[in-house]
C-alpha cells in the first residue's frame, strides 16, 4: 500500500511539475519578448487585447496598441469580423426577433446605433491605422460628411427583417445633427436603410454629453412616447449602457475604437 501511495505522489509531482512548466510557457510568450532591440508582442497577447476591450475591461483607451495594428487589420479584413457579425446577428438576434410578441398598436421599437453598426468605416479607419493613431473629431466629420460610408452586409439585413416584421427602427447616433444628419440620410438610403422611423442624431443641446447620457436621453423620450424597445444593438457598450436601454441589447465586435 506504501509502494502504491508513493508511486501516485510521485505521479502527482511529475503532472504538477509538467502543468507549471506548460504555464510559464505560456506566460513567457504572452510577454513581451525583446528581439533585436524591439519589443515583439505575440498574436496571443492581441487576442487578449481584443477579448478585453470587447468585453469592456479594458476601459477608455484612445488607441489600439501600436504592436497589435496586424491583428486588428487582420481581424477586420480578412473574414473573421464578418463571422462574429453574423453568428451575433443571424445565430441569436433572428430567433430573438421571432420570439416577439407584437402588439397592433405599431409601439413596438428598436434601436440601432450608425457608425459600424449600420454603416462602415472600416475605409476611414484604414487610413488611420485601424485605431493605433489617435481619434481625429475633424477628420472623422469630413469623411461622413461625403456619405460614402457602405452598408454592413449582416446589420442591412437585419434592419429589413426589422421593418418587415413591423417594428420601428430608429436609428440613434452621436454624429452632430447641424453638419452631418443630411449627409447621413442621404449615406443611409443610398445604402437601402429604407424604411426606418426617425433618424436621431446628437442636437446642440446635447453637445458635451458623454455616449451614454445622450442615448439614455434619446431612449427616455421614445419610451416617454409610449414605445416599447425590444432590441438595441450597437459596436459600442456606450451604445447599450444606461437608462431605458431595451429588452435585450446585442453588442457588435469593433476593436478600432472605444466610445465614452
């Protein structure tokens, strides 16, 4: 019986010993690694990155990390980003939507966010380095103020099973109402975002105010109208936090930018 006991501790050593040993493995390559004078970050480390600042604890940040410019551009371009859209979209909120219980009185609403929700800035964010380079208000103004912004394939989808499933669809964003809501309308049908109820974009009265006490506010009126919110989807948490924020909230990948 000591024979035995033995053999199993010294088992148990040598698994503990090989488990530690996988550990540190792993923990050294998450680290930065110095190689010829730089610092040379793994694709784990920006996976992590990514997951973090998706899942929101990572907070406030301006920029992408400057070593993880290959990853986000890889994750936006090549195919994945488009993935994570439509298992979101057609895997859990189609069913969702299904599932409503509609009333006839036309008050039962939902909520989408524009800027890489329904319209694309990928083209814009290319040019400033999928995030790594600092937010740009000026820059940003000009490039929706041309109107050349293209549809998100899965969120124009999604917007058309809305409207024919008979809820409103408004449209909620934080771009300025004075220089930008006619070039954003006319961006929206140009890209067949047709069919919605009110465009809401930020007015002067609402110039200061963090993302989420401008959406609370917009949500608090609509609700104030006697709408009933099912649904609210956005790529930002700022989009999805707050007061009034509906029945369900759906969170769309976006690792270019972080909204307050």
């Amino acid at each position: 019986m000591k024979v035995i006991r033995g053999v199993v501790v010294i088992f148990m050593v040598a698994v503990l010993a090989e488990v530690g040993e996988a550990a540190r493995s792993l923990s050294s390559n998450w680290k930065p690694r110095l190689e010829g004078g730089n610092y040379d970050y793994s694709y784990s480390y920006c996976l992590s990155w990514r997951l973090a600042a998706e899942t929101n604890d990572i907070r406030g940040w301006r920029t992408v990390p400057s070593e993880c410019l290959r990853h986000v551009q890889s994750y936006m371009l090549l195919g994945q980003y488009n993935l994570d859209l439509n298992l979101i979209i057609f895997e859990h909120i189609f069913p969702y939507i299904n599932s409503i219980p509609l009333s006839n009185d036309g008050y039962d609403a939902w909520i989408l966010d524009i800027d890489d929700t329904c319209l694309s800035n990928i083209v814009y964010y290319k040019l400033r380095q999928f995030g790594c380079e600092p937010y740009d208000p000026q820059g940003f103004k000009m490039w929706a103020s041309r109107g050349g912004c293209p549809a998100v394939p899965a969120t124009l989808r999604l917007f058309n099973k809305l409207v024919e499933t008979g809820l409103k669809v408004f449209l909620v964003s934080g771009r300025d109402e004075e220089t930008l809501y006619q070039a954003t309308a006319d961006n929206l049908h140009n890209q067949e975002f047709i069919g919605y109820e009110r465009l809401i974009l930020r007015s002067a009265a609402n110039r200061g105010q963090g993302g989420v006490v401008f959406k609370s506010e917009k949500r608090k009126q609509l609700v104030e109208e006697g709408y009933r919110i099912w649904g609210n989807v956005g790529d930002q948490w700022s989009d999805l936090q707050g007061d009034f924020t509906g029945n369900r909230t759906f969170k769309l990948p976006n690792p270019m930018y972080f909204v307050p």
